[in-house]
C-alpha cells in the first residue's frame, strides 16, 4: 500500500473559508498535547498563551505593535504569492529597510525638521524595495530561482546591519554596547494615543491592507497578478509580461517590509540595533496564508500571530518554559494551515501495489 494525493475535480469554497480556524483549533489542540509532555497543566498552559494576554491592556498595546510589522511584511508577501513569486527573504528586506531610514537621524543626528521623519519613511521603503530588486532582476533576467537568492540575502543584511551598529554606526557613549546614538524627537514615529506604545506604524499597516485590497480586487494590475499566478500562459496570451510583473511585485513587497523596518526602529526602538532580526520576516509567510493572501484577512492574521509572540513571554514566565517551546505554536500553525491547504485542492489515497506484469 502506498500513499497518493489526488487531484480534486473542484475545491469546496466552504472549507476554504473555514480552513484557518481548523488549522488554528488544531494548532491548539496540539499545543496542548505538547504542554502536557512538557508535565504542564494544558489548559492553564492554553490559558496563559491564548487568553491572559488579552485580559492585559499593556498586553494588547504589545499585540497592536508586534502585529504592525508582520501585517506589512505579510502584505508584499501576499502579492508576490500570488502572482506565482516565492519572496522568502522579506526578513532582509526588512533589515535594508530599517536600515537606510536610519542613516538619516544616524549620520545628522541633530537635525530636528519636520521633514526628517518623511524623509526616512521613503528611505526604508526605497531600501527594501532596491534588496528585493536583487532576487527579482535575477529571476527576470537570468530565471534564477527567487527563493534561494532571496533566502541567501537575509544572511548577507543581518551581517551587514549586525557589523555597522557594532562598528561605524556605534554610539561612542553606549558603553561599548551595538547600537546606534538614540533618534532625537523629529525621528521618531508619534504615538497613535498619549502614553501609548503603539505607533502610527499601525495605521500604516491598515492604510496598506486597503490600499492593496483594493488593487488585487478593483484593478487591472491585480487581474494580471491573479492571471499570471494561475496562469502564466493564459498571462502571456492576453499580453501581460511575466518578467515585468515579477520585478513589480518583489519591488512592492520589498518596500513594505523596508517601510516595516523602519516603522520598527522608528517607532519602538528609536535607534538601530543588533536586535532589530526578530524572525518577522519568516513570520509573516504563515500571515500571509493564514490570511488567505487577503490583504484584509492578514489584518486579522498578523493580531493572532502576534498573540504567539506575547503569549509566549507570557508562558516563559508562569509556565518556566523555553521561548523555543512557546514558539513551536508559530511552526505548528504553518504546518496546519499548509496541510489544511493542501486537503482543499487533494484528497489523499490509498493505493495497493499491484503484481508486475508476467510475474508468476
């Protein structure tokens, strides 16, 4: 007997809908089996991850903040999926991004303008966009395969960022801490609210979900992404150019996750440093499908993937367990969002291994 997965004549559009909250109820259930392994009471395991969080109002401020860069990042992805584009290395454009906003409040450190924080905004994102240029021209230009050009240039940003906080862009008086000299006022990013930690980053990243909601669905560049990510021949039939559209969404995706970057440093951090590689980017692919490559369903995507990050400060506290531990929930949802995926378009099969022909 062997295993086959089988084509489906047609996909169900109900379990399509329904297929992250299964994925999610099963992430749940089994993270309550792993607790238990871990000799932890489940339910007050599930508890301090899922729902004390969410009773805490600095908690949901942190929620609101950490969902900011992984809806912004899961956006470009969603794009770029789409139209058939496998952007992996999101997390270096990311970095790129954060990085050439900063090189405004690093290097003029006392210039105080209104303009300085626009000026930055535009650098990050044109940072981010000119790291995915890299992987995109590639593919365009040579058909190298995105995914590993992309995934190899997360190291090379993570190194470069890593040697210029702890090199040319120290602060002099940090201690000998990475780190770049503290942003002054006109640097950084307002609070949405007096006293608040969450920023107008947020409101960047609802901004970008419509914005982008609204070309996927309203325009004729989102049809060509949808006929080209289904399609590619159908793509060239109607005329759409499959090496222009790959350059235009690795740009776009690219100066989301570089307006992300620089929305992080900006607006949480106010300063570079040695921790700004916080996986985001990786995260992100599993907000992107969880949200079903809806920029608005990613909305939604991106508050339940940033409950993981708090519920497992959360749990490394009352519970005494690794953050490796709390972060199996974020590779466990993937897993299940991938497989419950698969089950729409497949179904599984099994099938007898028959005699060979003229064997006795």
């Amino acid at each position: 007997m062997r295993i086959e997965l089988q084509k489906r004549a047609g996909g169900s559009s109900v379990f399509a809908v329904l297929s992250p909250f299964v994925a999610l109820l099963l992430t749940v259930l089994a993270g309550g089996i792993m607790f238990a392994l871990l000799g932890k009471n489940p339910v007050f395991a599930l508890y301090t991850y899922f729902v004390e969080p969410l009773a805490d109002p600095w908690s949901r401020e942190q929620i609101l903040v950490k969902a900011t860069p992984l809806v912004l990042i899961a956006i470009g992805l969603a794009v770029c999926f789409r139209s058939g584009n496998w952007n992996i290395g999101a997390e270096g454009q990311y970095l790129i991004g954060g990085m050439f906003g900063a090189a405004i409040p690093v290097l003029f450190n006392e210039w105080q303008s209104p303009l300085v924080l626009p000026l930055m905004l535009l650098m990050g994102m044109a940072g981010g966009a000119l790291y995915a240029f890299i992987p995109a021209i590639l593919k365009a230009r040579f058909g190298t395969n995105e995914i590993l050009t992309s995934l190899m240039l997360v190291y090379v940003a993570q190194q470069f960022v890593d040697w210029l906080v702890r090199g040319p862009w120290r602060d002099p008086k940090g201690f000998g801490f990475p780190g770049s000299k503290q942003f002054n006022e006109s640097a950084v990013l307002p609070s949405l609210s007096s006293g608040s930690d969450v920023h107008l980053g947020a409101l960047f990243a609802v901004v970008a979900a419509i914005a982008i909601w609204f070309v996927l669905t309203r325009t004729l560049k989102g049809f060509e992404i949808a006929v080209l990510g289904q399609s590619p021949r159908a793509g060239r039939f109607a005329g759409f150019s499959a090496k222009r559209l790959t350059i235009f969404v690795f740009l776009l995706s690219g100066a989301l996750a570089g307006l992300a970057g620089i929305s992080e440093v900006s607006g949480s951090v106010e300063k570079l440093d040695d921790k700004l590689s916080l996986g985001y980017g990786f995260a992100a692919i599993i907000v992107a499908f969880l949200g079903r490559l809806n920029p608005l369903g990613i909305l939604a995507a991106g508050l339940v993937l940033a409950l993981t990050y708090i519920g497992g400060e959360a749990a490394q506290i009352s519970l005494g367990v690794s953050d490796r531990a709390a972060r199996v929930f974020q590779g466990l949802l993937l897993f299940f969002v991938l497989a419950c995926d698969t089950l729409i378009h497949y179904r599984i099969r099994l099938v007898s291994r028959l005699p060979k022909a003229g064997a006795a």
